[in-house]
C-alpha cells in the first residue's frame, strides 16, 4: 500500500508566509510539516510515496528528491491545473495501489494507521474515512453514520441543533483504486461535495472511523500558531529537535547563548543560533537554525524561521517572521506576521 500525500493546495490563508512556497512545507519545530508526515507514515510501515503537487512543485522536488534521504520512495504527479481533492486523486491514478492511503498534507496529526487499516479491511468497502470529533460542527461538513459505522451522507455547515454528529473528515483516507472510476477527469471536483456523495449513492461501501490523537489544521495563522504552543507544552507529542535543557527548553547544536540572558519556557532555540547578552526568549518562543538575536531583545510567543536577524533592543511578541527576514534596532511588533520581502520594505 503506498500514500498519496495531498501537496498541492494554495495556502491562501497563511500569506505572505505561503506566497512563494507550498503550505505543507511551511515550518513546524523547524521542520517543514511535510518532512515531518512522512517520517511519520514510515514509522508505521509506509514506504512508497506519491506526492500530488502544484503550487510550487520544484521546491518540494528540489526538497526531497526521490525520497532516499528518509530511506523511502517518492515520484510526484503534477496538477496541470487546480484539480481539487478528487480531482488530485484522479490525476495520481496511474502511480497508486490497488489499495492506496490519502492524507491531506497541510493538517498536522498523529494517526494510528494500523487501527484505520484494520477497520478497512474488517468493514469490506471501497472507502474509508479518517473523522475527528469537533467541538462546534457548525463550520463543516459532518457526518451521518448508521450502527456500523457506513457512512449515510455529509450535512454541509448545520445548525448546532441540526448537526448529526461532531464529526468531520480529518482529510485521511484509505481507499481501493477502482472507486477511481467515479471520478471526472481534467477538471476540478471537491471529493466532500461531489465524489463522497456519489459513492455514497452508488451504494459502494463508505465508512468512517473516528482517529484519536492529535489533529489540527494549519489553514490559518491562527491555527498555525495554535499547533506550535501545543507542540512546547507537549499537547502534541511529535518530536521536537535539540535538547532538552531543563523543563521545556530546548536547544540545538552550535548555540552560542550570551551573558544575562533569560530563556523562558517553553522555548525552541534551533541550531547555530547567536542570541546577544540580556535578551528574554519565551515563553512560547520558536527560532529557526541560522538565527541571530541582537541584545536586549524580548521575544514571546513568536516563530521564527531559519536564518532571520533581530537586531537590539527589539520587542516582539505574537509575531510569524518567515525565511532570512532582517528587524531594523528599537522596534516593537505585536502580532505581526512577515516574509522577507515585507521586512526590506518596512
């Protein structure tokens, strides 16, 4: 069984970190989310990667090559133009499985595929798809199940009261490739509002299994943010690089931390980090490799990503800095969130 990793989509949401690059590779603990999923999927036994890209597509090729630094196999299949979720599944088609996974690769999760796989294999249908149970449904696309866990239909955004379940799609799927034929191809379709719909119709077998742990997606800065708290106060147990210098500080290798400095937990100080004498970093503070952080810098609930230069005297607090962004001395940024591009102008 090999995975289809979902790549492709825009990461509107997350601009300006997402305008020139693809959003499953934005940084999570100082590691593009995406490298992180597929050392996740090959912990649980997958080997064999397809990646459905688009936006950017030579930066995830450039990035991971064939896959032999992580001791598995990758081949990609590009959308000629935006294809949608289905859509993206279709134009795969000739790379997949007879039996195939898919993952929307711009959520950040921990899933027990075994559990998922067994359940597939126990129910005999065509689809399986991984639920999470939300607090407010109201804002998604929830599921009807009857006793055995088949799908019935998907009510699109109800009203508390109408809602016939907390749960939602988790954006992971086991599927048997002949459910491909149901799909147009060369052109957009939403696999929630057309393909599922349809399967469901034909009556070819649609489960769902809620899957426990970790779940979240990345769509928004918001949630962006949301993700890496719960990474530092280990809510979300995926590993975290350096080590682990006291409670809930970690630090990588080469740092070179200056006299009266203050690092407030929780924190992540990458590799060959520079911070300057009498700066306070954290709580709820991320820094990228490469970064130099100037004197009498406060720091909090902030990421930072590779190679970015703080100059003294600075006050950031709630702010997303994206890749070599430099900050001029003695300013005060509350919530900002900026590319290099943007820091230049400023």
């Amino acid at each position: 069984m090999n995975a289809l990793l979902l790549a492709g989509g825009l990461g509107t949401r997350l601009r300006p970190l997402t305008e020139h690059m693809p959003k499953p590779m934005a940084l999570v603990a100082n590691r593009p989310w995406l490298e992180h999923l597929v050392i996740q999927l090959k912990d649980q036994g997958i080997r064999d990667f397809v990646m459905a890209v688009k936006h950017y597509p030579e930066q995830i090729r450039n990035y991971f090559g064939d896959g032999g630094k992580w001791g598995v196999s990758i081949r990609y299949a590009v959308e000629p133009t935006l294809r949608g979720t289905a859509g993206a599944i279709k134009n795969a088609e000739p790379l997949l499985d007879d039996r195939f996974l898919v993952v929307n690769a711009d959520i950040v999760h921990e899933i027990d595929l075994l559990r998922l796989l067994e359940y597939h294999v126990q129910h005999g249908g065509k689809v399986t798809i991984g639920l999470t149970e939300v607090d407010d449904p109201t804002q998604y696309g929830v599921v009807e199940q009857d006793g055995s866990g088949r799908i019935l239909r998907f009510v699109e955004k109800p009203r508390l009261e109408e809602a016939p379940s907390r749960r939602i799609n988790a954006g992971i799927y086991l599927m048997e490739k002949d459910v491909l034929r149901h799909i147009p191809d060369h052109r957009e379709v939403s696999i929630e509002r057309e393909t599922f719909p349809l399967l469901i119709e034909r009556n070819v077998g649609v489960y769902g299994k809620v899957v426990t742990g970790y779940w979240m997606d990345m769509g928004t800065k918001e949630r962006y943010r949301r993700i890496h708290w719960d990474l530092l106060n280990r809510t979300c147990r995926l590993p975290i690089p350096g080590q682990e210098s006291g409670s809930g500080i970690w630090v990588g290798e080469d740092c070179r931390i200056g006299p009266g400095v203050l690092l407030v937990p929780p924190v992540l100080i990458g590799n060959r980090v520079d911070i300057g004498e009498r700066s306070i970093v954290g709580p709820f503070a991320v820094i990228g490799d490469d970064c130099t952080i100037g004197r009498y810098v406060r720091c909090s609930e902030t990421i930072m990503w590779d190679r970015c230069k703080v100059n003294d005297a600075i006050h950031l607090n709630n702010c997303i800095f994206g890749y070599g962004l430099e900050l001029g001395s003695k300013q005060i940024l509350h919530e900002a969130v900026m590319n290099r591009m943007e820091a230049m102008q400023a």
